[in-house]
C-alpha cells in the first residue's frame, strides 16, 4: 500500500469515530403530545310548542217582539156604515135567489169555520125608484150575524139577476164565540133620508174562533 492510499484510510477511520461519538451522545427523545381537550359544546334547543285554541263565537240573533202599551189588535176593523134609518120595507119576493158561504177555513179545533164569505144570487133591478121620477136605485148588500153589522158592498142594479161575492174580514168574525151563527143578507136601496129594503135572506153556519 503507498503512502497516499494509507492516509485517506486513516483520514476515513477519523472520521467515522467521530461520528460515532456523535451520534450516541443523547438517548432521550422528546415527544411533545398536543392534547387538544375538545369541549363538546351542547347545544340544547328549546322548542317552545304554541298551541292555538281555536275559539268559536256563536252569536245568538233574538229578534225581540216590540210590545205597544195598550190593547193591540190584530187587525184593526170597524162595523160597516149602518142603513139610514127608519128603514123603508120594499120587499119583494124573489129578490134574493141564493146564498152561498164560500171560502171557507175550517177551525184548528175541527168545530165549525174559523173564516168565510158568502156569495148571493140576486135581482138587483131598481130602475126609477127613488122618489123622483125615472131615478135608478143605489143597491147594496148588508151583511148582519147575531145581529151585528159585519160586512156592506155596493153593487150596481141591472136588469137580470147576478152573482155576488162579499167578503167578511176575519177581524169582523174575532167577536164572537165559537158556535152557531145566525146570519142576515139584506138587499137595499140607498137614500137621501132612508133607506129601503128590497130582499132578505137568513141561514145559520158552525163558527170556530180556534
């Protein structure tokens, strides 16, 4: 081996010794730990629950009943307008052919009509009666029950005989009690002073005030 050969072993030798020294000169090692403490942060939700009470509201409507003082009827009616009196009797017969009770309402209590009217067949011709010569009479019906005044209705004369529809208001029939009726239809003449009756008719009909 020449001399340069052995210097660089030597050179080599040096050099690992000392990295050896180095490298052995601490054992200990270091660990560092991080130890990161995670703090779980709850988080608590409140859920308010908002409960809605339906509320129903009936309204209640009362229609009060207006009450007048004093006596109210239903119906407010009067008698008819009486004859001029003293009444002139002029009856023939034959005037008054028929009478008939028409539109007839049966009571709730099953006893009799509770409402009515009658039709008359009659001649109610009456050309010059009045005194003055050749003056036509005024003709008309007058219906009496039980004596009352109930019903009047112009009609005008005519040579042949007609047909008559008179109407009895109910108010009218509300003063009397149940039961028989007696019932008048006078034919007459209306005049100045007095007048005069040409026919007349009765009869009887079951009444129910209920």
């Amino acid at each position: 081996m020449n001399r340069y050969r052995s210097t660089v072993l030597v050179l080599a030798l040096a050099i690992m010794l000392a990295g050896c020294n180095g490298i052995g000169g601490s054992d200990a090692t270091t660990t560092t730990e991080t130890t990161t403490s995670a703090s779980p942060s709850t988080s608590s939700t409140s859920t308010t629950a908002t409960t809605t009470s339906a509320t129903t509201t009936t309204t209640a409507t009362t229609t009060a009943g207006t009450t007048t003082a004093g006596t109210t009827t239903a119906q407010s009616w009067s008698p008819p307008k009486a004859p001029n009196a003293p009444i002139d009797n002029k009856r023939e017969p034959g005037r008054i052919k028929k009478v008939t009770f028409t539109n007839k309402v049966e009571a709730k209590s099953g006893n009799g009509y509770s409402d009515f009217d009658v039709e008359v067949v009659a001649n109610t011709s009456m050309p010059g009666v009045d005194p003055e010569p050749l003056v036509d009479g005024d003709p008309y019906f007058l219906v009496r029950i039980n004596g009352e005044r109930v019903a009047r209705a112009g009609v005008r004369f005519q040579h042949d005989e007609g047909t008559h529809g008179i109407e009895i208001e109910k108010a009218a029939l509300q003063q009397f009690n149940s039961g028989t009726l007696n019932v008048e239809v006078l034919l007459l003449d209306r005049d100045k002073q007095t007048d005069d009756i040409y026919g007349k008719w009765t009869g009887t009909i079951q009444y129910g005030s209920q």
